[in-house]
C-alpha cells in the first residue's frame, strides 16, 4: 500500500491572500511616502528619504520576517516561537543612526 504525505495545514487559497496582504501592505507604505509630499509639514528632501528608508525596512520585514521569523498558518516558521535574531537589532541601530546623521548632514545642508 501506497501512502501519499499529509496535506499542508496551509490551502493554496490562504497562501495567495498572505500573499495579496503583503502587496496590499507594500503598495500602502509607498503611496504613503510618494503622498507625503503633498502635506506642507513634509515637503522636504530629509523626510522623504526617511520615509523611503523605513518603507524598504517594512518591505524587507513583511518578506522575511513574515515568512521566516514569525510563526503561524501562513509562514515557513514552524513550531516555537524563533528568538529575535541579533541582527534584527543591529539594523534597527543602523536605521536609526543613518536617519540621525542624515538629519545632522541635512540641518548643515540647510543653512547654507
């Protein structure tokens, strides 16, 4: 007797909406950051690439974080919870220090 392997817990129609949520959130945070322009208190070049650095963070999180670090139904991390990986940390402290000197270098930028 043959025996064929389970079926996933995960239905072709729920992955492709996982799918369709992560476009769906992309496709929100850009039209955000491209609208930003278009409100007076953010018209400047700082903001706008700030904006774009933390839209392709996002990206990057719904893509491997989703996918890999976060468990559930819809992602490849199966079983217990993965601890934080370190790195997660360090990319945080490099956004936030390129986005602190990037404000330093643009208030210098500005004076002149």
């Amino acid at each position: 007797m043959i025996r064929r392997p389970p079926r996933s817990t995960q239905s072709r129609s729920s992955a492709a909406s996982d799918v369709y949520k992560r476009q769906l959130i992309t496709i929100i945070i850009y039209s955000f950051v491209i609208h930003s322009r278009m409100i007076p208190g953010m018209k400047d070049i700082y903001t706008f690439n700030l904006l774009s650095l933390f839209a392709i963070s996002s990206v990057l999180m719904t893509y491997f974080g989703v996918n890999y670090y976060l468990t559930g139904l819809h992602s490849y991390a199966g079983g217990d919870p993965v601890p934080v990986p370190f790195f997660v940390y360090v990319a945080i402290a490099v956004l936030v220090s390129l986005a602190v000197m990037g404000w330093v270098k643009y208030r210098k930028w500005e004076r002149k």
